[in-house]
C-alpha cells in the first residue's frame, strides 16, 4: 500500500510517455528545418555566381575538347600531305598512277570509318590536272565542288584562289552542304572545310570537311535556350549553332575568358591557345533566373515533405514505443498487485509468446552459424581472389584472415589437356579438373595447416601455403615428389606445370606474389610431363629467325618450294632448343611462320582451307608439345602449302610469263609500268591491275624483289662495288640504292655482305 500510494503521488508530476517521445522529435524537426532554411538563405546569395561559374566551366571543357581535336586533325591531315603515296603522286601525273591513287583511296576509305574523327571526307586536289581523290573514287574538281559537295560559297574557284596563298592549315566557316543530282537534292550536313597544303605549293592541296554538328553535340553540353558559336582570330564566325542568331558587335576582338552580359543575356567566351579561336555560349538571363525559382520552389516543397514526413514517423515511433512499453507496465503492475513474482506467470500469453520467440531466435541463430561456417570456405576463396587480381568493389571489405606479418608461399597448378583427353573421356573436362583439384588440395593439406586450394581460372588451380615452422619454409621444392608421381600417370590425357612461389611475410605482397608464380607458368619448356618450376630464369632475346633466314623462307614459301622451307624451318626449329627456348616462345615462332604462310597464300588468291586437314592450324599447333611434333605438323604443313602454290603458278599466262621472263633478263634497265605495257601493246593501268589479279603481287613490288634478290646474290657471291651493284640493279644513286635495299632486308648493303662474309 505504501509503494502504490508513492506511485500514485508521482504520477500527478509526470507526463505520458507517447507525449514525451513525440515533443521530443518534433523539436528536433524544427530545429533541423530552421537550419535548413538559415542555410539556403545564405547560400541562395551565392547560387547566381555558381552558375555563372558553371557556365564558364562548361565553356572551358567545350573550348579544350575544341583544341586538342583540331590540333589532332591537324596531325592527321599532315600525315597525309607528307605521306609517300602523296609524294609520288604530286611528282609526275596522278592519273598515270593507278595503282598509287587506289592505294590512297583504300587508305581514306579505311580511316573516315574512324567515327572519333568526325570527318565527313577527305579530298585530294591537284590544281594542275584538275583531279580530284577522295574516298569514293576519282573526279574532276567542277563535278566534286557542283553535284558531290555543293556549297554556292565553295565553289572549284573559291578553291583555286585559296591555294594560291600561303596559310598550310586554315579552317573556313561552316556551311550547309548537299548533294546534287538531276534527280535529287541530299543534305550532307553543316560542314567545316578545312584546307591543308605546303606553304609554297599552289598545286596540290588537301581540303577535309569535319561534321559541325556532329562535333559540336559531342563536344558541347548545351543550356536550354543556349547558342554556341566559334570565331576566328580575324572575328569570323566559323560555325553558330543557330544559323539565325547573328553575334553581337560589341564581342568583336574579345579574347582571353570571361563573360559579359549585353541586354537580357551572358556571353561566356574563351579563347583557345592552340588555334586562337574564340569559343562563346550566349545564356538567356531568364534561364539563370527559371534555375533559381524551380531551385526555390523545389526547397520550399522538400522543407514542407520534410516536416510532414517527420511528423508521421514521429508519431508512428512514438506509438511503437509507447504500446509495448504500456503494456509491459501494465503487466508488472497487475502481477504486483496480485503479489506474483516478476519472473513467473507463465499462463500468461504476453510471456509464453515472448517466450516461443525467443526460442525461435535462438534456434534460427544456430541454423544461421551453422550456414555460415559452411560458406566460410567459399567466402575466403572470392575474398583471396579479389586480393590476386587487385579488384577494388564499393562496400565494407570481406574479412579474410590473414596477418600482416604470416609467412606464406603460393603453388599455381596449370592443367592442360590434350586431345586424347578429348576423344577418350568426352564432355568431362570439368569434372576431371574438379578431381585433379581435390588431389591437389590433400597432397598439400596433409603437410601444411590451414592450406587452402580453389580453382582461380578455367585451367588453374592456386594453393595458399602458411608457413609456420622453418621446415615449411625450406627447398619450394620439396614434398612434391609424391604429387608429381601421381599426377605422372595422367600424362598421357594431360600436362601439369606447378609454379611455387618464395616464402612472403607480408599481406601487402599478395598480388606481387601471385604475379610471380604466373611468370613461373610461363617458364615451362617442351615436353609431355609434370614440370615443377621454383626459380625465374632469365631469358635471352631470340633473334630466330635472323633477317637473311627470314628472307629466304618468305621468298621459298611465295615460290611453293618446300625442299628448301621444309628443312629451314626444322633447323630453326633446332636453333630454338638450343637457345634454351621457353614452351610459350616455340608457339610464338611456330605461329609466325604459319602466319606468314597464310598471307602469301591469301596474296596468291589461294585458300588454306581447300588443303588444310585436321581442322585449323592454329588447333594443331595447340597440340605440339615436343620438338618432333613441331616438325612433322611443319613437314606436313609446308607441303601442302607448296603444293598449293605451284598448281597456283602452273595457271600462269602468257602476260604474266611475258612480263616475269622480261623483268629478270633486263632488271637493270627502265622498267616504268609503260614501257613494259608498251612491249605488250597495252595500256600501263590494265597491265598493272592484270598483273596484280594473276600474281596478288603488285607489279612494281616484283620488280623490286627482283631487283634486291639479285642484289643480295651480287653481294653474296662477287666482289663488286656497291655502287657498281646499284647501276646494275637500275638504281642510279648508292644513297636511293641504299635506303630501298634496307627497308626491304632490314640490313644495308655494307651489313649484308659483311654478314654474309662472316
């Protein structure tokens, strides 16, 4: 009685607990609202000036985008005006040189597909024979400016009379184009023509259009109600992204950065140190202030979510505070009241649900442990695997246990199976792998505590040693005879290559660690067995083949002569064993002779795949694991390449007879692509474009081969001057003589013969 009585006196001073709660978190809201708001007014003063700083950051990306692009267009352009094919072209007649101009046309064909470039073509003009080159074909220069590219602005005269002056790079203004036919008018777009020469030469140009709008939306990222424009050095508009808005006067000569505002718009410009451009963006002022009104209206709507938001929660915590919290007193004080004790009462529901509950928490809980701790294994494999390969993903890091300071070495098992594998045990590579993987992890498991083993790639096998003891920390080659021995018996369906790591101390050598052991794998050499690898050995550069061997198989397999590329590459083949040569580097060679193969027959209009048995030979290269099946796929191989090529040689006509015979009796004499066709009683082109469809070899690259083999044999076998060498081989300077003999053999004239000498 008197502890009801004291209660009861009390309670006249206190308020309800729900009452409390909820005047407790709406004082909160009001004072996070009134920060919010004192907030916004302070900083609402500084929005203008941060648009404004925005527009100007725009503009400056929009400006820099603009720069380093036309610098790059530059480059490309160049490139072009200074490229060889060019040089030819501009020395004698273009239309003579047929083969030079679809060269040059290829070559533009294949680098307008460079969508980055944002070039809509490239034009090749020669003043003087009134020719024009572009990526579609050849013209004249009225038919490319009038039907092809029209622009009443850009005429063939405006064009004559630009290259008459002495700017070698100069962007004009840009203009809608179109295609013009009798039967339609196509817009091409807005275009920038670009014209690029030599300073000097008012004969040959280049003149690029570069898509305006195409670049301008790449490059720009335009405001509502915005207009983009670029000026000259001059003041001349060179592209506006409203054809109809004209720039103010009071913006001529601007440059540098900065903004002014003329009438009810900001004029942001920036000039741009590379080309001297000018890059302005008009903003209408009644954008500016549309952002801050929506940015107003916005707050004040969040400010208003906000509270209501806060209210409803607040109410809904504080009845689920409340609820519970009354009913559990009402419970202690109608036990007390009765004199029951506290902890007793189970015929009531309240505490037998409580109960139940907590019942099935604590045997969820078990379920929950027990779940984990089997997934823990998993759990630690993608965790150590994340830590290899150095993949950084966002959220807390998985815990992986593993000591700053343990001692640690990685094995890296590589698993390569052959094709018996294949033919014998079908459609069981995995599981056979899953197998190999667990008798990995006991061989290791057995020796080393806490060892783990998991598959890292479709072939690999890594295992995680720690190293507790100095006994585990011996000879990394040690205890392995035992695994060796037993993966030996599988040799025949596979090869194993066992990579083992020093021993590392530090977890921060994780990464650097399993680098190495991927080294190690590279390391294997020829053979069928298990190879246990625990030291990098550096390697010498291979110079196999040499430049005189690698001329001698390429000139043997264009001949289909396998007598002489047959036992070539069987003593290069040799060369590389005796080199010490790694595995990976037998197939490097072994697919650079297939390689180049492939090209001659290609070059030939022969095709591999009418021959080639057994599948691809890139596949059965996959197959040589040993010096001797290196060969004999070669041997075979070769064959048939050969054979390919002389019933390729033996469909010969007697143009192409006629002209072979020619060039090798009068190698030293003019042989231009007329004076042979003139021989023949035909046109220079049609004999070039015949020969290059008989032979795959253009005819001017015969005559140069021809013309260096025999050469090389001078060198080789006389005594003669190289510039007695030179005027027989039709070359009437040592210095061309020289440079074509280099870039053809590698070596000049001076080197081969001492080479050869030695």
């Amino acid at each position: 009685m008197k502890w009801t009585a004291r209660f009861r006196g009390t309670a006249k001073n206190q308020m309800s607990l729900f009452y409390t709660l909820f005047g407790s978190f709406i004082a909160i809201i009001v004072l996070l609202v009134s920060i919010n708001w004192i907030a916004f007014t302070f900083f609402r003063q500084n929005i203008r000036e941060e648009i404004i700083l925005n527009s100007s950051l725009n503009l400056n990306a929009t400006a820099a985008n603009y720069e380093k692009h036309i610098k790059l267009v530059r480059s490309f352009l160049l490139g072009y005006l200074f490229d060889n094919d060019t040089e030819i072209l501009k020395r004698g007649d273009p239309m003579r040189r047929y083969d030079v101009v679809v060269d040059v046309q290829k070559s533009l064909a294949h680098d307008l597909n460079n969508t980055s470039l944002y070039l809509d073509n490239i034009v090749y003009y020669f003043r003087g024979d009134d020719f024009i080159i572009d990526r579609d074909g050849t013209r004249d220069a009225d038919t490319m400016f009038s039907k092809f590219y029209y622009e009443p602005a850009y005429t063939a005269d405006f064009w004559k009379h630009e290259m008459d002056g002495e700017e070698s790079f100069k962007v004009y203004p840009a203009a809608s184009f179109a295609s013009v036919t009798p039967f339609e008018r196509k817009p091409l777009g807005t275009l920038l023509p670009i014209l690029v020469k030599n300073g000097y030469d008012r004969a040959f140009a280049i003149i690029a259009f570069l898509n305006g709008d195409r670049i301008y939306a790449a490059f720009h990222q335009a405001k509502p109600s915005s207009t983009f424009f670029i000026v000259d050095g001059g003041g001349q508009a060179l592209y506006s992204s409203d054809s109809h808005l004209a720039l103010p006067k009071a913006l001529a000569g601007k440059t540098g950065k900065g903004y002014v505002r003329i009438g009810d718009s900001y004029y942001f410009y920036r000039t741009g140190g590379e080309t001297g451009f000018t890059y302005v963006e008009k903003v209408p002022d009644k954008g500016l202030a549309a952002q801050l009104r929506r940015l107003n209206l916005i707050m004040l709507g969040l400010l208003a979510l906000s509270v209501l938001i806060g209210l409803a929660v607040s109410y809904w915590f504080s009845k689920r505070f409340h609820n519970p919290l009354a009913n559990m007193i009402r419970s202690v004080q109608s036990l007390r009241a009765v004199g029951v004790p506290a902890g007793e009462g189970s015929r009531i529901k309240e505490f037998n649900l409580l109960h139940d509950t907590l019942s099935d928490l604590s045997r969820s809980n078990r379920e929950y442990h027990e779940d984990l701790l089997a997934k823990n294994n998993l759990l630690q494999q993608f965790a150590y695997m994340k830590k290899l390969k150095k993949i950084h993903g966002g959220g807390e890091p998985l815990p992986v246990t593993f000591e700053s300071d343990a001692r640690y070495r990685l094995v890296l098992s590589q698993i390569e199976f052959k094709d018996r594998f294949a033919k014998e045990i079908a459609n069981a590579p995995q599981r056979a792998f899953n197998m190999y993987k667990e008798l990995i992890d006991a061989h290791f498991s057995s020796r080393y505590d806490d060892s783990l083993t998991f598959q890292l790639e479709k072939d690999q096998v890594l295992t995680i040693l720690f190293v507790k003891s100095e006994r585990g920390a011996g000879h990394r080659g040690e205890n392995m005879d035992e695994l060796v021995r037993m993966l030996g018996t599988d040799i025949p369906y596979c090869n194993f290559t066992i990579a083992i790591s020093p021993v590392r101390s530090h977890s921060a050598d994780f990464a650097e660690t399993y680098q190495d052991v991927l080294d190690l794998v590279k390391q294997r050499r020829l053979g069928e067995d298990v190879q246990v690898i625990g030291e990098w050995v550096p390697q010498p550069s291979l110079m196999i083949p040499a430049p005189s061997e690698e001329q001698e198989l390429t000139a043997n397999l264009q001949a289909g002569c396998d007598e002489v590329t047959v036992p070539l590459v069987n003593q290069l083949l040799d060369q590389l064993a005796r080199a010490g040569a790694l595995a990976y580097q037998f197939q490097d060679f072994a697919k650079d002779v297939v390689n180049r193969t492939i090209k001659i027959l290609y070059a030939q209009n022969i095709s591999f795949t009418a021959f080639a048995e057994g599948g691809s030979p890139y596949e059965q290269l996959k197959s040589c694991y040993t010096l001797e099946q290196y060969k004999t796929f070669f041997g075979r191989f070769l064959a048939k390449s050969a054979e390919a090529v002389r019933a390729k040689k033996s469909e010969t006509d007697i143009i192409t007879k006629f002209v072979m015979e020619y060039v090798e009796e009068r190698f030293g004499e003019d042989l231009s692509l007329d004076a042979i066709a003139g021989k023949l009683g035909i046109t220079g082109p049609y004999l070039s474009t015949y020969f290059k469809e008989k032979t795959g070899t253009n005819l001017s690259d015969y005559i140069l081969t021809v013309r260096i083999n025999k050469a090389s044999q001078m060198l080789r076998d006389t005594d003669l001057l190289i510039q007695e060498i030179a005027s027989l081989v039709g070359y009437y300077t040592v210095a061309s003589f020289n440079r074509v003999f280099k870039r053809y053999t590698g070596l000049t004239p001076s080197e081969f013969r001492r080479s050869h000498n030695r």
